[in-house]
C-alpha cells in the first residue's frame, strides 16, 4: 500500500472526525438557543466538511479514502458526544419521589445549597413527597450522589432544561435573573 493513499485517508478520517465533533455540539447550541455560538461552530464545521467531501471525491474509487470518510463519520459522532457531556452545557430539572424521610432529604439539599421546591403528592400506594431542584448539568452527579446517599430507595427523574429566567438558585452561583 502506498503512504500517500494511507496518509489522504487518514486525513478524511481526521477532517471528519473533527467536523462531525463540532456538528454534534453545535446541534447541542442550537437547542439550548445560543445562535452565535452555533453560527461561527456552523461556519469552522462546513469549511471542514468541505475539504473531507473534496479530499474523498477526489479518488472515491479508492475504499480507503471511502473507509476514511465513514469511519470519522462514526468517530466524530462518539467524539461530540463526549465533548458535549464533558462542557456539560445548561440545566436540568431533577424531580424526586420519595415514600419515606423526603422532608429530611429536601431539608438535607437545602442545606448543601440547593434551591429546593417540595410539595405532597399521591402515588399509587399513598402520599410521597415531591422534590424539584433545578442545577446546572454539571452539578448533576453531586446532586444525584447525595440522594442515593441519603434516600437510596427515591425515585429520581431528570429533564433537560431549555431556559431558567428567574428564580432562586444558589448552586448557580447567583439568584434569579
């Protein structure tokens, strides 16, 4: 095999890569609605795709460059996936159910600083209470730890979160706004 077909392909690989990693984030900035930040993200990333198409098509009868492109098409994807879970961008609502002691948990949040909304709910087999905490998403596995710590047996639910407009939410760093 020759070095050169090796190197282009790996090349395609590696412009892929990065231009997928950089489409899975931007995806992630356009749902949480930050338009600039994903225009200029759209922008880097169409001048990558660009040059992998062009590099590819150049010889697309070689399954290396083929192989290449698809590969970091894979790649790139896991690769966003990654970055995005690692900046950890926005927030998330945490509801908790507890049967038992979920006063005592909430009270327990409240004091770890979380801004923490609770309130008396029926469930199938009787009253439970309802906690709602809403933190930024990479607060959310010391959140989560603290409930399995101190309630094991709460059911716990997280959704994304689009936009926080006001509030108390000192986990954030401020309140409201």
């Amino acid at each position: 095999m020759d070095w050169q077909v090796l190197g282009n392909a790996l090349l395609i690989f590696a412009l892929r890569v990065t231009d997928v990693s950089i489409a899975t984030v931007r995806t992630i900035l356009i749902i949480r609605g930050k338009r600039g930040a994903s225009a200029a993200l759209g922008f880097v990333q169409a001048t990558i795709f660009v040059l992998a198409v062009g590099r590819a098509v150049q010889d697309i009868g070689n399954l290396w460059n083929v192989l290449g492109y698809a590969g970091g098409f894979a790649v790139g994807t896991l690769v966003g996936m990654w970055i995005e879970e690692k900046l950890a961008l926005g927030y998330v609502h945490v509801r908790v159910f507890a049967r038992k002691r979920g006063r005592e948990l909430a009270s327990l949040l409240r004091d770890a600083g979380y801004g923490v909304t609770e309130t008396l709910s029926e469930g199938l087999e009787g009253y439970v209470d309802t906690i709602d905490i809403l933190v930024q998403r990479k607060v959310l596995p010391q959140l989560l730890a603290q409930i399995r710590e101190h309630n094991p047996a709460a059911m716990v639910t997280v959704e994304e979160t689009r936009s926080v407009y006001r509030g108390y939410m000192p986990r954030l760093g401020r309140n409201g706004g």
